[in-house]
C-alpha cells in the first residue's frame, strides 16, 4: 500500500534525521544486495529517527547467515567482531561508526531457561514479528530506502502506545525481560503501555525471575536514567514487576492511618527522585559540588532513601508515628539489594552512604552546628558532598510553604558556610597536620592499627579545632600518645 501523505512526511523527516548515516546506509545496503542478500536498518535506529532523535546504535538485519555477513564485510569493514556469532549477530567498525548485523531470527526462551532458543529465519517480515514492540518492528530496507511497517508501529509511535506485534503474552513468553523494557519506555519516550500488555506484565511478572539479576539491572539503570522515571516505577509497582526486582519500593505504600499522622512514604519518594532529578545540573556546569545529569547515584539515592521505614514505624503515645534509625536500616537494605541486583562496588557504596547520610542535616537546625559539625558533615560525605546538597534539599516535599522555606534558606546557610569554611582551610580535603609517616617519627612506632588510631584521634582534633599548626599537632599527638596503653608498656 502506498505511504499515506502523513506516513511520507513523516518518513521524510526521518530520512533527514539519518542524514549524516546515509552514505553508510547506501554503501553496506548496495554491498549486500551486490552479494545476493538483502539488509534493513531496523529497531531503535528507525524509532529514533521518527522522533527526531540521534541513536547511539546501527542495528542491522539481513538474509545473510553469519559467516556470509564477515565475507561481505570483509574489505570494508576497519574491524569486526563475532562475541554475538551464537545469535546471529556480527559487529564491525567502519568510518568511526560501530554497526552490529544480525541474521534473521526469531529467538524463544525455554520456559525453565535464561538462555534464549535462536532460530534463523528466511525474511524480514517473520523477523519483525518477533520483536518485542511494534514500535521497534519498523525497518528501513537497504540500499533503497524503502519503510517497511507491516505492524504499524509508526502508527503507535504516533499515538504514544506501546504494544506488541504478536500477543504481548508471547512476546513476554519468548524474553520476559520485555516487561521491563515496557517499563523502561515508558521513562524514556513517554509511551502508555496497552491494557493487553499492562494484562500481561501483571500475569507474567512472576516470569522475570529466570531473566539474570544483570539483565535486569541494566533495563532498571535505563529506566531511572530517562525523562520521567516516575511513569516507569509506577508501571513496575502496578504490574507487580517491582514486587520482583525491588520490592522494597511497593512495601513503601504504608497504610495511612485514619488521622494522617504520616506521609504516604511511596509517593514521598517518587515525588523526591523528581525533585532531585530537577536539582541535576546541566552538562558543562562547573563547581566542586556539581553532580551533571542524568546521574544514576543520586537517582537510586533518592528512590530508596526511605526504604527503612516500613522496618522502624511505631505509633507512638499521644497518636505521633516515628521512624527511628530508618536511615540506618535504610541503608543496610540499599546495600542488599544494589548487591543482589549485581551492581558494581563504587555505585553500592555511593548510594548506600547517601541513604545512610540523609538525616544528617536535620540536626542543624536553625545553624545551632559549630563549625567542627559542619566540617564533619563535608567530611563524612567526601566525594559525594554535591549529591547529599541535592537528595537533602529534594527531602522537603512539605506542603506548607513557609516551612519549605525556611528548610530552604537552612540549607542554604549551610552551604554558605561550608563555602566559606572550604576557602579559610581547604575544607574539602581535610586531614591531620601529621601524615602517617610523621606521626610514626614522632612515637617511634611501626605502621599498624596502633598508628591507625593515633591518625584518626589527629583527624578529629583537626575537624574539632581546625587548624592548629604542626607544633601543637606533635604536642597533641605526645599528649594523646602518653595515655595509651602501648605507650605504658
């Protein structure tokens, strides 16, 4: 069927989006067909083409079987890789750009398997079929440039729905891990999944547990890494994929009780990640507490920095509710749960410090903290100092104006003073007026946990007093030194 005058338009525009790769385009498309097989640019690449958007990735989809893929490859390509042969796919480099080719397949997951079943298929049609949305099932065949839609996902880009070209419950059946790219794009492009696929994220969630704990980290990293995270979660909570991958978060949907003595802490939390996704700032801002977005650190921050409550909610005498150390419980189940999702040490660390740290202002009150406190407050959060300024200020999701207010001017008189701290001494990396290797001259000890307490009683008078110049750093360490037990000795 001819394109329609809106579907020509609207392929024109895409056409020019892809200017800058259609030479490439033109180039491997006539070197495939020159070799008797065909090849369309297909997936993510035509999407974001329609939306006006610059994708990352080339993907390509051809009749050719691997091994034909590197002989067409072969005198064009800088580089070529087969780490994907066992799928079908082959990676190259040519000009600066990265393309990866794949054989038509339709690939299945056994039922009990993480693994995926790969068959190769004999046309692009049966291909598409087998994708996991209709908006990823539109391709561009190559050299010719011509759009082939048999799903009519352009129609759905349009209309900002996301379904599935064959029933969602296949298609949730042959990768469970689709669920969460529903979810996933819903943060990134805005799209409403069908009541069909909605259906079947509910029915289904209990089959992402064979998808790897890596798998699906990546599409949960993705998902708050978006536009609008919050449309994401919500889908995970209401589908009950969240119960799965980090149930914490639907656990945060206390019952409030009948005279409203607590926030509702799970739209608390989804309201702070947007506040703090507000507070980012833009790439190429300077300054040393800057924290330029999108940043997964301060995202995650925000999203569990109240996971603890539901363990440490009391009501107490007199109809008040605490959550007492919610912090440090908070952080203990961070620490679990970015472990169980096989995140990497630095990110568990960050995140987990920033849950545990973000009461810390509270304590200050209306500026009662002496400037020993603040320097321990820049201390103990170290590198992540910028990130705790904006998940602290994100916390306030008070109602009452005035009160958000004067929180805000607190902190603001906080960091006034950090600032003016940090330009008297250099605040930001605080340590003894002694090294190591100082103090163990000045005791005549080895290295060992002993010079490790006389370093850190060094650092605490340094943050106590500020500073005090070598002469009574040595006096002070001798006079520390003399009440130990090893000096007794």
């Amino acid at each position: 069927m001819s394109p329609t005058v809106t579907e020509a338009e609207l392929l024109a525009q895409a056409l020019r989006q892809l200017e800058p790769v259609l030479p490439l385009l033109t180039e491997l498309g006539g070197r495939f067909q020159d070799a008797g097989h065909e090849l369309a640019l297909v997936g993510g690449p035509v999407r974001d083409a329609f939306l006006g958007r610059s994708s990352p990735d080339l993907d390509f989809t051809t009749s050719a079987a691997p091994e034909q893929i590197e002989a067409v490859l072969a005198g064009w390509a800088e580089q070529t890789w087969d780490i994907g042969r066992e799928f079908g796919t082959i990676g190259a480099r040519h000009g600066g750009w990265t393309v990866e080719i794949t054989t038509y397949r339709a690939d299945a997951y056994d039922p009990d398997s993480r693994k995926p079943v790969v068959a190769f298929g004999d046309n692009l049609r049966d291909d598409l079929v087998r994708r996991d949305f209709t908006v990823n099932a539109m391709a561009l065949r190559l050299p010719e440039l011509v759009f082939f839609d048999p799903h009519e996902g352009l129609a759905d880009l349009a209309a900002g729905t996301l379904t599935t070209p064959h029933t969602a419950e296949i298609s949730f059946s042959d990768d469970p891990l689709r669920m969460m790219r529903a979810a996933r794009f819903s943060s990134q492009l805005g799209l409403r999944v069908t009541d069909e696929v909605r259906t079947a994220m509910t029915g289904m969630a209990d089959r992402l547990s064979i998808v790897s704990a890596e798998r699906v980290r990546d599409e949960l990293s993705r998902l708050l890494l978006g536009a609008d995270p919050r449309a994401g979660l919500e889908l995970m909570v209401q589908t009950g994929l969240a119960d799965k991958v980090v149930p914490e978060l639907p656990a945060l949907q206390l019952e409030i009780d009948e005279h409203h003595r607590h926030k509702d802490v799970y739209q608390h939390s989804l309201t702070v990640l947007e506040q703090a996704i507000a507070l980012e700032d833009e790439p190429g801002a300077e300054g040393p507490d800057t924290v330029v977005g999108p940043d997964l650190v301060l995202r995650l921050a925000a999203l569990l920095h109240d996971i603890g409550k539901p363990a440490t909610r009391r009501f107490e005498k007199g109809g008040g509710v605490s959550f007492h150390h919610h912090e440090v419980v908070g952080a203990k189940l961070t620490r679990a749960r970015l472990r169980s999702l096989r995140y990497d040490k630095d990110t568990v660390k960050a995140v987990t410090r920033l849950v545990e740290l973000h009461l810390r202002f509270h304590g200050y009150g209306t500026g009662e903290w002496t400037d020993s406190a603040v320097r321990r407050y820049v201390t103990d959060a170290g590198p992540l100092l910028g990130h705790l300024h904006k998940l602290t200020r994100s916390d306030s999701t008070t109602r009452n104006r005035r009160k958000a207010e004067r929180l805000a001017r607190t902190y603001d008189d906080l960091e006034d003073r950090i600032a003016r701290l940090r330009a008297e001494e250099e605040l930001s990396a605080v340590r003894p007026e002694l090294n190591g290797n100082e103090i163990a001259e000045v005791l005549g000890i080895s290295p060992g946990p002993v010079l490790g307490r006389a370093y850190k009683h060094l650092l605490a008078v340094r943050l106590d007093q500020g500073p005090i110049g070598r002469e009574a750093a040595e006096a002070e360490l001798r006079s520390w030194w003399a009440e130990q037990p090893e000096a007794q000795g």
